[in-house]
C-alpha cells in the first residue's frame, strides 16, 4: 500500500510541477562586458555589446534585445519625444550661407554595421564641415533603444517634418539609408520584435515629395539600391547607391565593421574631398577595387545628378572650410546600466 501511495503522490506532484513552470519567468542573464563569438555566416550573430543576450530567446523575440533595457512598449511610447530632443540638439542654424542637413537612417538592428556607419556619418559631417552641418540619427540597435530614436517610416517623416520646419530654401538636405535591400528594391527596417513597416523605392520617393526640400543629396547603401534611382530622380537632387538595380553590394554582416561603400565614400573619399559627386567616382573606383581582390560579382554602385544641385552644392563648399579628415571606429557600445537607467 504504502507503495501504490509514493507512487501517486509522485506522479501527483509531477503534473503539478508541468502547471506550475511555463508561467514562471525566465531568469534573466547575467550582464557582462566580454564580447561573445560571433558565428560565422550568421547575419544576426551578436557581437558582444554590453547588456544584449546572445542566447536563444524562450520568447521567440529578438536575441539582442536587451535583458536589462525598456520594454518594447516603453520604446513605442518614448519615440515622440526622443524624436524631439534630437530635433532640438540639431544646434542653430549659420546665417548667410547654405547649410547641410544630414539625416542618417539605419535600418537593420540585427547588425553593428549599419549602427557604426550612420553614427560615423554623424560625426565625420559635423567635425570636417564645421557649424554649417548639423546631423540628426534614426537608428535600429539594441544598445540605442535609450539614446536615439528608432529607424521607423513614423520618425523618418516626423525627422523631415522638423527638418524642414528649420531649414532654409536655400539649405540642402542628405539623407543617408544603410541596410539590407531587397531584390525588389525594398529596404529591410527591423527592431524586432517592434512591428516596424518596410520602406520601398517609392515609399521613399513619397514620403520625399511630402515635404518641400528643393535641395536634396539621396544616398542609398543596401543592395539593388540602384531601382532608387527612377522613383527619386528630379531636379534639385543627387542620388547615389551602393549597387546597381539588379547587384548585390557588399561589407555587411556580423563580422563587418563598415560596409564597402561607406568605407569608400564616407570615410576615405569624404576625408580628402567635400565635393560628393567627386567623392562618389573616386568610391567607385576603389569598390571595384576591392571587389577585383575578393573575386565578387561587381556591384556598380550607381548615380543621377539632378537640375541645379551640383551649383547648390558649389555654394555650400564655398561657405565652409573643411577640417580634417575624421578617423571611422565603430560604434561605442552603450553600458547596460546607462539603458536600464533611461527614463520613460
């Protein structure tokens, strides 16, 4: 008897305990500072930023979320204003001259590189060309979710409508997408698990056409960027792309640091030329290059130069003297502490 009795009392206990687990929390992982492996041939492998897990989500959510940042929720509700802190720290305009916009959009948050190259992109245009440039990121990453505002359609229109609310006529806008692009020219935008839309060719056109920017320099760093260019094309604007309509470009990936192109055109072109359409021949030129070494499929990134907009872009080099060229380092990463205490 006393048999029979243990061996229900056991078998009672153990569906007790099946009940009892799937609605307890899972343990959060411990935060450290030693960068993790990254995994050959995996596009979303971590790279070690302090405060994201490289583990397997139980959720089904995105790996590199941060265990110790915001909810998703809480990014979704703070986006307004981080929207508006940023906008506000654009610094005054310079009177009496063409100023630069720079809009840095990056897409993917499941990669460092985009996050370098647009955080790069920032600084070199404010250092090298002086007070007259003012720079404002989107950003998709796990350790920004607390210091920049999303890489979203939503804040890339609410971007535009402030930039334009403190741009002049005679003031030229640059808008600079980096990350994946799709056969069917659509670029990936993705902070998941947040429910961000996609951006196509002319998605992007519209929302441009939205607002009334006379001067515009497009820069568009994914593959088969080039199907950009018809939608885009018009007078007052310079667009150029990291690859042709039907190409892959290339440098990006967990093991990158900067992409092909951003390494051509942003940081050496740029730190020896303030003339983009010449810094564009000269990238050209050095992709093939590296793309001869490699043995790849030749991306042929691509360019259109609109009505007026190389005279407007003369204009603003002749207000301005370039400092420096600006040394690329990746991304700082952000202390988990700096993101668990953000407040929202």
């Amino acid at each position: 008897m006393r048999t029979i009795l243990t061996a229900l009392l056991a078998f009672a206990a153990g569906v007790l305990l099946m009940l009892w687990l799937p609605d307890r929390a899972p343990t959060p992982a411990p935060v450290t500072d030693t960068p993790a492996p990254a995994t050959a041939g995996t596009a979303a492998a971590a790279t070690g930023t302090a405060g994201e897990s490289d583990s397997e989500d139980p959720d089904g959510g995105n790996p590199r979320w941060p265990d110790h940042g915001p909810t998703p929720e809480q990014v979704l509700y703070a986006q307004p204003r981080m929207l508006r802190d940023a906008l506000a720290q654009l610094g005054p305009r310079q009177p009496g001259k063409p100023n630069l916009y720079l809009l840095a959009f990056a897409g993917d948050g499941g990669e460092d590189v985009f996050r370098n190259e647009t955080e790069y992109a920032a600084r070199m245009f404010r250092q090298r060309f002086g007070a007259s440039a003012h720079a404002l990121v989107l950003e998709n990453h796990p350790a920004s979710l607390a210091t920049r505002p999303l890489a979203s359609w939503s804040n890339l229109e609410g971007a535009l409508d402030g930039l334009a609310k403190a741009m002049q006529p005679e003031d030229i806008l640059v808008l600079y997408m980096a990350t994946h692009g799709s056969e069917d020219h659509e670029l990936l935008v993705d902070m998941d698990p947040l429910p961000l839309d996609q951006i196509g060719a002319q998605d992007l056109a519209d929302i441009l056409k939205e607002h009334p920017f006379k001067w515009k320099v497009v820069v568009v760093n994914a593959c088969y960027s080039g199907g950009f260019i018809p939608p885009l094309a018009g007078d007052g604007t310079l667009v150029l792309t990291a690859a042709r309509s039907d190409r892959s470009s290339f440098g990006c990936g967990s093991e990158s640091e900067i992409t092909y192109f951003g390494h051509a055109w942003l940081v050496d072109a740029l730190s020896r030329s303030d003339n983009f359409v010449d810094a564009f021949a000269q990238a050209k030129t050095e992709i093939a290059q590296w793309e001869r070494q490699d043995k790849l499929t030749p991306s042929e990134p691509q360019s259109y130069v609109g009505k007026g907009i190389e005279a407007q872009l003369a204009a603003w080099r002749k207000g301005i003297t370039p400092g420096p060229g600006v040394p690329f380092t990746p991304a700082a990463p952000v202390p988990a502490a700096s993101v668990a205490a953000a407040t929202y």
